[in-house]
C-alpha cells in the first residue's frame, strides 16, 4: 500500500499439500479401500462367527493350522540365518564381505516361483542330485520343504533389514565405547548391539513372517501335489478349480484370515521399532574387533548355504533345459535348443508380453503415485498416508487379489486391466519407500539455493530437484519392474483368456509335469529378471554419485 | 552515528516481524533496517532466531505477521508476499547447499541463466567470477570434488552472480582455519564495494561479527538487545548478557559515589578509587552495579587481591584476582607478573554501568546508532 509498484504482486503463497492430500487419499481408498471393504461385506454376510467357524473347522481350518506354523518356523529359521549373515558382513573381518553382500541382495531379487521349481530339479526324485548320487529327498513335497525353501528364501530378508539395522544404529564406534569401558566381546554384544539392534530385529521378525503367511510360489509348488494346503493355495484351488458359491465364501473368510494374522504379527512391533533414530557417531566402520577365525568358517558357510539355496537349483533349471530329453546325463553331447524352442509357443509369447506389459505399466503406474505419496513428507497427514501406503504392502497378494475382484470383477473381468489395479496396490510401497527416502535425503536448502538465485518453483524442480531425484525414479520404477515381471500370486487368480502371465503359464505347465519345458520357461524369466536387475544395479551406482557431499 | 548520516532508502527494512515454528514463538516483533551499501551483523547464541530471521528475509519461512521491504520495495506484507525468486536477495547457505549434480561453473551461471542470460553468455560471466574467487582452475568439478573452502567459495560466487541488493550469509565461515577465513572477508569486503550491496551476516562469533560488520545487531530470543557500531556495543552494553556476549566482562556490585564529571569514587573492601566511567554518565550515590572488562583494569594498583589463576596469551596476561569485590579479571601488559597464590595490588581505570537492582534509579543507558 505505501508502495504503490510492489503492492499489487504481492500474493498468498499458493501450497499444493491439500491438493496432494485429497489425491492420494482417493487413490488409496480407490485402490485399497474398496476393494477391501467389499471383501469384508461379502465375507462377514453371515457375521463374524461364521468367518470364525470357517477359519477353524474343515479343509479350511486345516489350511489356516499349515500356514500359521510353517510360517513360523521359516519366521525363526529365516531370522537366524539373516542374523548369522549380516554379523559376517558388518562386523567381521571375513574375506569377500562386499561379494557376500551382493550376492544375498542378488537372491532376494529371484522369483520365488523359480526358486521352488529349482529345488524340485535339484534336490527331487529324479532330480540332478539323484542323478550325480542317487540321493533325492522325499520331504521336499510337503511341509518341511515349505518350511525349508521357504526359510532359504527369509533369509536374505532377514539380513537385509537386520544388517541396515546395525548399519544405521549401531555404528562400530558405539561398541568400541563399550569395549573401551571394560566390557567384553559378549557383553558388549549382550549391553550395546542387541538393545540396539532389536527395532531391527523386530521389523525383520515381522517381514518375514508376513512374507511367509502371504507366500503362494512355494506352497503351491511343494505343497499342493503333496495335498498339503496352506491358506494361499486353498484360495488358489477354491477360486480356479471349484464352482460352487461355498467355495467362493471360502477363500473370502480366508482373504480375510490373511489380513487378520497379518495384523496380529505387525502390531506388537510397531511398539518396539519405535525407538528413535540414534545419532550418526561418524566413527570408521569394521570390526569393533578381530573377530578371528570364526568368522573365515560363518563365511564359508554362508557361501555353502547360498550354494545349496541358489546356485544348485538354478545350475539344475539350467541343465534340464539343455537337456534333450528328461532321463539322459546332463552332459554336452545331450544338450539342446529344443526345449526353448518348445516353450516359445504362441501362448508363451502372448504370456510373455503380457507379463512385461502388465509390469511395465504398473512400474510406470506405481512411479507416478509413488511420487504424489512420497512428495507429501513426513509431516502430519502426510505421514498418515505414507504409512498406509506402506502397509498396504503386508496384505496378501491373494487378499487384494480376491478384493479387487469382488470390486471391480463386474466390468473388468478377465482383462488385464483388473490385475493391473491389483498390482497397483500391492506395489505402490515398493515404489513409495525408496522415492520418500530420497526426497527425504534431499536437503532443503538445495531447493532454496535455486529460489533464491532466481528459478521459480516449477523451474526449480525441472533443474534441481528433478535431476537429483532421476536415479531414484529409475531405481524404484525397475525394482517395481522386477518384482511385477514375476509376479504369480495376484495373476493367478485374476487372470483370464488371453491374459495368463508368464508365471501362470509356469505354474500350469509344472502341474502338468512338463519338466523340461518348465525349467526352459523358468530360465528365460530368471534372465528377464536379471537384465532388469542389472539396469537396477547401474541405476542404483548412479544415486550414489549424486548423493549429496556432506 | 554514521549510518544516521546518511539516509538512501535502506536495503533491508524489517517492521514488527513475528515468527513462530507451530507454537513456539522465534521472532518476536522484530524491527531491523540494514542501510545501503551497509555490512550488519547479526549476532547471537545459537537457537536465537538468527537462521530464522535470514530465511524470513530471503523468503524460505512465512512471517506470521510483519512488512520486509527490500530496496525500498514491500515484498512481504502480513500473509501476502513476493516468492523468493521475486526478491532482490542472494544467500550464502551454511553448509553451502552446492547442487551435487552441477558444475562449479554451471552453479554460479544458474542465477545469471535464470535472469534470462543465453548460456554462453551465462557460463562466461560466471567464470569471471570464479576467477575472482580464485577457483575458476575448479570450474568443471562437481561438488562432491571440491573442499570445503572450494566448495564455500563456489557457493560465495553463486551469490554473487546473482547481483542483488542485499546479501545474506548464515554463518558461512563456520569450521574454516582462520587463514581461509581471513582471506574469504577481504574477498568479500572488496565484492561488496564493488556492488555497493548491504549485507545481512549472522554469526555466533564476536570477533567475525566485529571483522566484517559496519554495525551489531545482538539478537536475545527473537527480538533485537541492542544495535551499534562494534565499538558501541563493545564499550557500552545494554546489559550483563550483551557485554559477556561480546567479550570477556565482570559484573562488580559496589558502593560509589560521585566524583565530578564522568567519574565516579569506588569503594573495594576498605579502599577508595576514584575511575572514568564508560560514556561519561554518572549513577547516583548508593550502590552500582559495574561492568568491568580485563583491559579497563589493571596489575599494580591500590586495589587488595589475590592471585587466583594467571592465563598467559602472548601479547598480554589475564589475571583472576580474589577481590573483597569478589573475583574480577584484569589484564597485565607481557608475560604473567605474579603467581598464583600471590597478594597482589591492582587497579580500575574505568568501568561501565549496567542497569540491575542496584542502580534501578538510574536511567538506562541504551545506546543507538
């Protein structure tokens, strides 16, 4: 007013938040919410005591008995493997540590579908270690091969959170402290790293058995020839095979089973990983001590572990599909293209696009909402729904799957756009997390610079924040990519005529019993898996030269 | 008093500034003007609303309340404001805010790019700058491949690129050696005459704040304690606070009276000293409460005491005596003169007042500009 040039420019600063807030909120309950309550509606027509009845008594209640303690044991199993792992690459002297490291991340990027197909070629009758040895084991199809594949699988979890968990609360300087003051090794251990570590362990304990209850790959492979039902492959059977509305009522008291246990797991947890961040002591990293030669044979026996987990069951997929017929010798004179050529057969072809579309479109999909959720930072509202798009997340592919039907099975049955809704919800985490990370990491002030040298706030993020968040972007949309490409659970269920995934095709084909064809087929996904991995890999060095210097 | 002299519109002009993080209260109606061409410091403990009080200005935190005019222009007016694109500012950050993805080179054009510069043009007139800065042999480096001091230099030209009215810098020398520190003020001393541009410093250090500014803003919980020259509000501090903020200083309560024109009598225990007191003003008889800085006391003197601790500093000594006015510092010229323990004489040539309970009937001696 007493300036009578200025005065007129001057505005209200605009905010997007709400905006942003009513958009994601919509999302969420559009991609969630009703799927979710539709599900419940449908399963609680009866009341909850007829869920409760169908949960504990018959085929179903077995299902849910199997699923409650196999998860369990890979729960216990997982963890101290992952424990195990990650104190030899964090806090021993152990040669290859930083290979170690990679190959455990390289694992937990593996189909788990694959995986289970693996074991059955390596370690099953007739399998390449029958065939070297003449030892195959009976146990594989049945509950102790869940528990065991399924365990071998927990443990790169298991260590990947655990092993960040020491990373980022227990620096060495903190046991180096301890030890300074007088305390040995163990109780160093006993008074500093495990109090420490335990949100850590907590958060691990509650992936993997949240990973273990949801898993339907292993189950369905080992455990439906065996007639041993958990509740994902009796969802599974009750919604492909059966016709009957009971079944129907069936796998929707089970889809909600899945979410209550989920629910059940996660809650105690969320009390104990809400400790505080400490504060970075920014000491050198290593050892608090030689930890001597213990450390040579954990490591030795970690690779041995990933020899027998990984490596033998992909070397068997391998060299059964370069074999030219099941029975001969794995040898060179016997190899062949032929098995390939069988399993690119039209059908192959349209799953195989179907499963790069469907993963392309939910990478690009879950980049832009991940994006919106990740851009509405950690504060009040924000948070709120950044938590829920993480908890989304611990629900059951098969739950979504079932839910997303009931809600939008009407018009969307039998395309390809219904699993995409489903993958959209099961993935927007994977897509969240790491995008809310970097925009976290970003530091205010670097926005800042640019206002104030001039840049408005759409430029600002065209030239700043848009260069320095690209690695990132390219990272979540290929990690969003991979898991999508293999995904099983989800297309399962919803997928129609002309719209099975390569997975799918997988899975029928292994229920046929076509060996050799199944381990083709099986090969060529790992290899789509691992160029995407590869991507993933150069993506990731990328971010870390533009993290910010400090 | 020379700022009063002369009267352009100011460079920066805050009125009634009042902000606050959800509840707690970080500027309270703060008024400041900063005159053209002017350097001010703006001094404080940390958590005194320094960092606050710059982003207010540069447009990063919206003031609950208060008008900021920036070279006579309003840009803030209550809840109506210029973004900070629109304010004629530039920002020297406190960890540098480097872009990570940019060149040193690219860095500094990027203001002059967004003035509407075509990018040769831009880049050329950025690698005048790093010359100037004495890194422009570091132009193609990326932030993560400079030193700290590059990496503050880099962030200066950034600055300095911009060509704005008024410069902000938070705490920019903050764990820099003192040479590189040194070097950076006179780098800065010579840009801001050539610019004519007023400069907004915030700082926790007294002597950096003395170094580069015209004029001290001491800032005490979000609102201004006093503002002057750094002799002013060296010589005459409003309060206890403000004397210990800005050097080292002893508080002595006393009986005086007066002594003719700008001095006053003094008694320690026993004996009377007649001293000058700082200003020229006079309290009445009764009771004072007195500032005494090392340097305006002395070893050697009619004064009793006793050696409590000697510091040695090079050029001079400080000794802590134990008075009957209780415990005081005082400097002796060279190397320590007495030794712990020892009784030794000592002496007052002026002391300062402060405002207290004492001295409550005496008018406070605020001293402004």
């Amino acid at each position: 007013m007493t300036d009578p040039v200025a005065a007129p420019s001057l505005r209200r600063p605009t905010s997007w938040t709400p905006a942003g807030l009513v958009l994601v909120s919509a999302l969420l309950v559009l991609l969630v919410g009703i799927p979710l309550v539709r599900l419940f509606a449908v399963a609680l027509e009866d009341g909850p005591a007829a869920v409760g009845r169908t949960l504990r008594t018959g085929a179903t209640g077995q299902a849910v008995v199997n699923t409650v303690w196999t998860s369990l044991a890979v729960t216990v199993l997982g963890l101290l493997g992952g424990a195990a792992a990650a104190f030899v690459t964090e806090r021993s002297r152990a040669p290859g540590r930083g290979w170690l490291r990679g190959a455990l991340l390289a694992a937990l990027l593996g189909a788990p579908l694959v995986s289970a197909i693996g074991w059955t070629r390596a370690y099953g009758p007739g399998g390449l270690l029958d065939r070297l040895v003449g030892l195959h084991w009976d146990g594989l199809y049945g509950p102790a091969g869940i528990v065991v594949v399924g365990a071998a699988g927990a443990v790169p979890v298991g260590y990947l959170v655990i092993a960040a968990s020491l990373a980022s609360r227990v620096e060495p300087d903190l046991e180096r402290a301890a030890r300074a003051c007088g305390a040995t090794a163990g109780l160093a251990a006993r008074s500093v790293t495990l109090p420490l570590a335990r949100p850590g362990i907590a958060a691990a304990a509650a992936l993997v058995f949240v990973t273990g209850l949801n898993a339907f790959e292993v189950p369905a492979v080992l455990g439906i020839p065996a007639g041993f039902p958990t509740m994902t492959t009796r969802i599974y059977q009750d919604l492909t095979l059966a016709v009957d509305p009971a079944a129907f009522a069936a796998a929707a008291a089970l889809a909600v089973g899945l979410v209550v246990i989920a629910v059940i797991a996660i809650a105690p947890v969320d009390a104990l990983a809400g400790a505080g961040r400490a504060p970075r002591t920014g000491g050198a990293a290593g050892a608090a001590t030689a930890a001597g030669r213990r450390s040579w044979g954990l490591a030795a026996a970690l690779w041995t572990f990933l020899a027998i987990t990984v490596a033998l069951p992909m070397l068997a997929l391998v060299l059964v599909a370069l074999t030219r017929a099941v029975g001969l010798a794995p040898v060179p004179a016997n190899w062949t293209l032929a098995n390939f050529a069988a399993a690119l057969d039209g059908h192959t072809y349209e799953a195989l696009s179907n499963s790069v579309l469907l993963a392309a479109g939910a990478a690009t999909g879950v980049l832009l909402i991940g994006a919106l959720s990740a851009a509405l930072g950690r504060a009040g509202v924000g948070r709120v729904l950044g938590t829920a798009v993480t908890m989304t997340f611990a629900v059951a592919g098969s739950t979504l799957a079932v839910a997303v039907l009931l809600a939008y099975g009407g018009s969307l049955r039998d395309t390809l756009a219904i699993i995409l809704v489903a993958y959209l919800a099961k993935f927007w985490a994977l897509g969240h997390r790491p995008l809310a990370g970097a925009a976290e990491r970003l530091p205010a002030d670097l926005v800042r610079a640019g206002r104030v040298s001039g840049a408005g706030a759409a430029t600002a993020v065209r030239t700043i924040v848009g260069p320095l968040l690209r690695p990132a972007l390219g990272a979540a949309w290929l990690l969003v990519f991979l898991f999508a490409v293999h995904e099983l659970t989800i297309s399962s269920l919803l997928y129609g005529p002309g719209t099975k995934t390569l997975a799918v095709v997988i899975l029928d084909r292994q229920q046929l019993g076509d060996v050799a064809v199944t381990s083709a087929l099986s090969v060529l996904l790992t290899l789509l898996i691992a160029a995407a991995a590869g991507l993933l890999l150069v993506a990731r060095r990328a971010a870390g030269r533009r993290s910010v210097p400090t | 008093m020379t700022a009063a002299g002369r009267e352009p519109a100011p460079a920066l002009e805050a009125v009634g500034l009042t902000v606050s993080y959800g509840r707690r209260p970080v500027l309270r109606d703060l008024d400041l003007a900063v005159c053209a061409g002017e350097a001010m410091a703006v001094l404080g403990p940390s958590g005194c609303g320094k960092t606050t009080l710059l982003y207010t200005v540069a447009g990063f935190t919206a003031p609950d309340s208060g008008l900021i005019r920036i070279d006579g222009r309003v840009v803030v007016d209550g809840p109506r404001s210029h973004p900070p694109e629109d304010r004629d500012v530039a920002v020297v950050f406190q960890n540098y805010a480097l872009w990570p993805h940019l060149s040193a080179l690219d860095t500094v054009a990027y203001p002059i790019r967004r003035a509407g510069q075509p990018r040769a043009e831009a880049r050329q007139r950025a690698m005048v700058l790093l010359e100037r800065m004495g890194v422009a042999a570091l132009a193609d480096r990326r932030p993560a491949e400079l030193s700290g001091g590059e990496q503050q230099r880099v962030g200066v030209a950034r600055a300095l690129a911009r060509g704005a009215a008024l410069y902000l810098f938070d705490e920019p020398t903050a764990h820099l050696d003192a040479p590189l520190r040194t070097v950076l003020q006179e780098e800065l001393a010579a840009q801001r005459t050539a610019l004519g541009a007023a400069v907004l410093y915030a700082t926790h250090d007294v002597a950096e704040a003395f170094t580069v500014a015209d004029r001290v803003a001491l800032l005490r919980g979000g609102a201004v304690a006093q503002i002057g020259s750094p002799q002013q509000v060296y010589e005459h501090p409003v309060d206890l606070w403000a004397a210990r903020l800005t050097g080292p200083a002893c508080a002595l309560d006393l009986p005086v009276a007066p002594a003719g024109p700008g001095s006053i009598e003094v008694w320690v225990g026993e004996v009377a000293a007649t001293v000058a007191v700082a200003g020229g003003r006079e309290p009445p008889a009764g009771r004072a409460a007195l500032l005494l800085r090392p340097e305006w006391g002395g070893l050697g003197g009619p004064l009793p005491g006793r050696v409590l601790a000697v510091r040695y500093r090079g050029p001079d000594t400080i000794y802590r005596l134990d008075t009957p006015a209780g415990q005081v510092e005082v400097r002796g010229g060279g190397a320590p003169r007495a030794a712990i323990g020892e009784r030794c004489g000592w002496a007052m040539q002026r002391v300062g007042l402060l405002p207290g309970p004492a001295s409550a009937a005496a008018p406070h001696p605020v001293s402004r500009g």
